[in-house]
C-alpha cells in the first residue's frame, strides 16, 4: 500500500505516527527522524483498512473506491509472517472488568 501524508496536517501526521511506531516498535515518547520515512518500505504491517467512495466520477465514469488504513494492529516478521503485536494493542484489546461503573 502506498499512502501520502500532508505534515502540514494534524490528523495526518498523528495517523502516520501511528504506522511509524509500530514498524519500528517504537516506545512512547521516541523520535523519529522523517529521514528515515524510506525504510519503511518493505515493512508488514497488520492494519483494518476501511474503503470508501470518493465523490468526482473519474474517467470511466465510475466513482473511485480509496482504501485507508483505520487502525495498526502489529508488525508482521518478514521472515516467518509471524504477527509481533506490541504492548500497546495488547492492553487496549483486554476487556474491561473494572467493576467501578
């Protein structure tokens, strides 16, 4: 998948980051240096893509369909496919069981 991020934007920029910190497992509060944006190329990542239809007919005459990543789930290893899923993911998917509510 090949995606565009305008740093000019918030939301963008936070959607890239998340792509960011998961293929180079990065910690809360590391840098990255956008220098470095090219190794991203050849990373596996596991994400929820969502598509949606756009509004201009192009074309052929037919509306255009964009796949958009939704959420990074983990890292995928190259060599075995195995998914690394991160700590992060691992507590936001536990269930709730605070019995405050």
């Amino acid at each position: 998948m090949q995606s565009t991020y305008n740093f000019d934007n918030e939301i963008q920029v936070k959607s890239m980051s998340y792509v960011v910190s998961t293929a180079f497992n990065l910690q809360d509060g590391d840098d990255f240096d956008t220098r470095r944006v090219n190794e991203l190329v050849g990373k596996k990542l596991l994400c929820e893509v969502v598509h949606s239809e756009g509004k201009t007919v192009g074309n052929d005459g037919k509306l255009p369909v964009f796949a958009n990543i939704k959420r990074v789930i983990s890292l995928v290893n190259d060599d075995t496919g195995e998914v690394i899923d991160s700590p992060r993911n691992a507590i936001a998917e536990k269930e709730d069981f605070d019995d405050l509510d």
